[in-house]
C-alpha cells in the first residue's frame, strides 16, 4: 500500500450517503469513529430504512428495527445527525427525484467531503453489487455536482438552500476505493487511515446491530 496516495485531513464536515442501515458500519464506520474523536462534524443520509432486508421479518417489524439499530450505531461513533429519506428498500430508483433529495442533503449539511459505498456493477470479484449501491452511488456523484448548480434543481433555491461546493468524494470499495477532488482527479487508489483500525474500531459500531446474526439478511 505504499504507492497509495495519504486521505486528506483538511477539512471540517463529512456527509455518508448510503442506501441502507448498517452500510456505513461496514463501509466507513471505524474512520468514523476516528474522525469524529478528533472533532471533526459527520452527518449521516440513508436512503431507505432497510425494511427489506431481513429475510423471514415483515417490512414494518424489519424498517423499525433496523432504524433504531442505525441510530445506536451512530451514538457509539459519535454522529448525531442521521437523515432517513424513506425511498422503498430493494427498489430505489436512480433518477432526478433522488438526485433532488441528495443534493438538498448536500446543501443542507454543506459537507467538505462527501462518502458513498460502491456504486460498480460488481461488490467484490464475482459478486454482483446490490441494485440499491448502484442506484445510491450513482446519484450522489451526479448530485456533488447538481448541489453547485443554481439552474438544476431550482427549487432548492426557494427552500432556502444555497449552492455548495463539496471539496472531496470518497468511495469505499472492497476492489477499487477511489478518492477524487472534485473537478481534479487525486488518485484511483488512496489511503484509506481507517483500514489499520477496522479490526478493533468496527466491532464498537456493530454492537447495535442484534438483527444482524443469524437474520438472513439480504443486504
């Protein structure tokens, strides 16, 4: 890993957008943890509430449930600003209606760097990404840009929403983690500081997670 480019420090506010409870545990949650011990500001905006994620438990025990889970999550990693957007787990349509919701979110926290998962065809070598990581990971890279647009998404304006200028996107993957200032290209490949600490940091934000074992969870 010594050809990987160092992640950026310089900055003050983060935003994860993700598709699911429990997505930033796995993807992001130990640098997190680290971050927010240090002073920094993260907030967190899941697009769906993951009632369809449990296998065997009905979509309004499972939704609840795993709602509540993400919010404990967030107390032990020290986030307190946690947005769910209610769009249907399992059928998140990529599009303008979720390009307009993630860039309100965008403008609304005014993050300097901006986190997704995976947003590639492929989770990992021959195991197919999750329709909801596409259509999320997706939209957030084109709504970094709509949230600096005045002309898009016009009706932000007159919700009182300024155009922001988000500094970094970062994308966690298992193949290919890629960081990029926006407008400028850093590196296919940088360092992510959290990966020496997910050992002992993840376990503290997994704790929450009862659904989890034995659930036959789906995603």
């Amino acid at each position: 890993m010594t050809d990987l480019e160092q992640f950026p420090q310089d900055w003050q506010r983060a935003l994860v957008i993700v598709a699911h409870p429990d997505d930033p545990e796995y993807g992001m949650g130990a640098a997190v943890a680290q971050w927010t011990a240090e002073g920094k500001e993260v907030s967190y905006v899941l697009a769906t509430r993951g009632e369809a994620g449990i296998a065997g438990m009905a979509a309004e025990e499972s939704g609840p449930l795993r709602s509540m889970e993400q919010q404990n999550a967030c107390a032990r990693v020290g986030v307190s600003d946690l947005v769910f957007l209610d769009h249907p787990d399992g059928r998140i349509e990529e599009g303008l209606a979720l390009r307009r919701d993630f860039a309100r979110e965008i403008r609304r926290a005014r993050p300097d760097l901006v986190l997704t998962l995976n947003h590639r065809d492929e989770w990992g070598p021959g195991r197919w990404n999750s329709a909801d990581h596409r259509a999320v990971g997706r939209a957030v890279l084109d709504a970094v840009g709509d949230a600096d647009n005045d002309w898009i998404f016009p009706e932000l304006l007159a919700e009182g929403l300024a155009r922001h200028k988000v500094r970094w996107v970062a994308i966690s993957s298992r193949s290919l983690p890629t960081l990029k200032k926006c407008r400028k290209p850093v590196s296919r490949k940088p360092w992510l500081p959290w990966l020496n600490t997910v050992n002992t940091s993840a376990p503290l934000a997994m704790r929450p997670w009862r659904s989890r074992p034995g659930s036959k969870r789906r995603w």
